[in-house]
C-alpha cells in the first residue's frame, strides 16, 4: 500500500473528526441549555459528521434560550 495514500486518508479522517466534534459540542451544548432531550439524544448517539448538530442549530436559532432557574 502506498505511504502517501495513507497519510491523506489520516488527515481526512482528523480533519472529519475535528469537524463533528466541535459541530457536535456546540449542538449538544444548546439542546442541553433549551431542554431538549430529543435533540441532545439524537445528536449524542447518531454520528452524521457534524450535519445532525448543524441542521439542528438551523432549525432552531432563532428559538429564545431558557431562562435561569
């Protein structure tokens, strides 16, 4: 197999990763703060490369946040 096939792959798959994971935080992070337990679940257990979180902070960014208790 070729070295550099390899390495490219490597770096794809750090790159994707990176992606999903901040894409996923941020999502996670204010389903959490709105009580959205359906949303925080799926988002949690589905590996969809960050486009679950996105489509998810589409949909609701407008929405009000919670307020303190």
């Amino acid at each position: 197999m070729d070295d550099s096939l390899s390495l490219g792959w490597a770096i794809a798959i750090v790159v994707v990763a990176l992606w999903d994971i901040t894409w996923k935080g941020i999502g996670l992070w204010r389903s959490a703060r709105r009580y959205q337990t359906g949303w925080f679940i799926a988002m949690l257990i589905l590996n969809t490369a960050g486009l679950l979180p996105i489509l998810y902070l589409i949909l609701h960014r407008n929405d009000k946040p919670e307020p303190e208790l």
